[in-house]
C-alpha cells in the first residue's frame, strides 16, 4: 500500500498550487493570474478537488501531510 500511495498521491507541488488558486480565488469565480498562468472557475474545481484528495490521503500519513503543508 506504501508503494501505491507514493506512486498515485498528488505532487506535493502540485497540491501548493491548488491552494493557491483556492486562496486567491476563494468563491471560485473571475479570472486570475497566478504565477503566470491564467486561473478560471475551471481551475478552481481541479484544484478543490486535488486538495480534497490530498486530505483524505493525509489523513493518518503524518509524512503526507507534511509535505502537503496540513
């Protein structure tokens, strides 16, 4: 199970952005530049769902949750 949560789990990288989009576009609407890059309410429900999977994957991985910044 190890090897399949490393291999499947968001990037942690990954997972920093999704937050940002959800902070700087917190009722998901409009369009933003984040880092260079346009963001849309498109963006906004990846990006829910990217941080919502990367809790459930947290949730009793003290070394995921860290390197998700939970």
């Amino acid at each position: 199970i190890g090897i399949a949560k490393k291999v499947f789990s968001p990037d942690p990288d990954e997972v920093a952005f999704a937050k940002k989009i959800i902070e700087a576009i917190p009722d998901g609407k409009g369009v933003h530049m984040i880092d260079g890059k346009m963001q849309d309410d498109a963006s906004w429900k990846q990006a829910k769902v990217l941080v919502e999977l990367a809790e459930q994957l947290a949730e009793g991985d003290e070394d995921l949750k860290a390197a998700y910044g939970f």
